[in-house]
C-alpha cells in the first residue's frame, strides 16, 4: 500500500492499470504475491478516502 500510496504522489494521473507492472515488479522483487487491478483499485480508493490524495481530475 505504501508503494503505491508514493509512486501516486509522484504520478497523480497514472491509472490502476497503468500503474500494475509497477506493482508487479515491486511484489516480485520481494517476493510476495502479486496484486490484481481490482484490489489496486480499492487500495487507491481507500487511500483516497483516507484523505492521501486527490481523484485524479480527466
């Protein structure tokens, strides 16, 4: 969650889909499991909910 909470405060417009072979090659480079678009989805929901940042604007 962190990982991706950081690369969107870097990328603020990057799409889930956009944004899962990042997340893909930062789950294989530790080896844990990968993480599908869906579940990235609601991580940057809930993020945003949380208040971390902003929709992006299209």
């Amino acid at each position: 969650m962190e990982f991706i909470l950081e690369f969107r405060k870097k990328c603020p417009q990057i799409a889930k889909e956009e944004l899962k072979p990042f997340v893909n090659r930062f789950c294989e480079k530790r080896g844990i499991r990968k993480v599908s678009k869906l579940r990235i989805g609601k991580i940057i929901r809930y993020l945003k909910d949380k208040g971390e940042f902003e929709w992006r604007q299209e």
